[in-house]
C-alpha cells in the first residue's frame, strides 16, 4: 500500500500512511508536515502563513473500520488548534 492524501471536505484532509510502526515515526512525519506548512509563501505579492491542526490515530485491532478511525481522529482534533494530537483511550 502507498500513502494517500486525500480531501475530506472545506479545510480537512486525511493522511493514510502505510508504513508508520510507532507512535515516535508518526511525530517525525507530523513534525516535518508542520514544519512545511508552516512556512510563509507569497500569494498575490503578499507574504502569507497558514496553521495547521493534526489529529492522528494509528490502526490497532480495537478501531476497526474507517468510520472509528475517523471518529478517533475527530476526538483528538478537539484537542487544540495550530499542533498535533494523537488519540487516547481513555
């Protein structure tokens, strides 16, 4: 399987990555993604910046099925705004 970007809708996109086996090879892909968006570009001769906020959840036999993965993800998005967070039982 290859990764996948794909848009969910308005400003949400999802990330299937095939090829993550820990929780610290997720937070090197996400740091590097922010690190990117984060920089300026120029649109319309002006200097821009956009944020981003990155849900993460990694497959496991409980959260079988896209609907629970996107539920997950949906769950930890309501974390916070411009960083990333993973979801976590509680």
């Amino acid at each position: 399987m290859n990764d996948t970007l794909g848009h969910q809708a308005g400003d949400e996109f999802t990330v299937i990555l095939s090829n993550i086996k820990s929780k610290d090879n997720m937070t090197m892909v996400i740091s590097n993604i922010l690190t990117n968006m984060n920089r300026a570009f120029i649109l319309l001769g002006n200097k821009t910046y956009i944020s981003a906020s990155i849900a993460s959840v990694i497959f496991t036999e409980d959260n079988i099925g896209i609907e629970t993965l996107m539920s997950n993800a949906d769950q930890a998005k309501k974390s916070g705004r411009n960083g990333y967070y993973f979801f976590n039982k509680v």
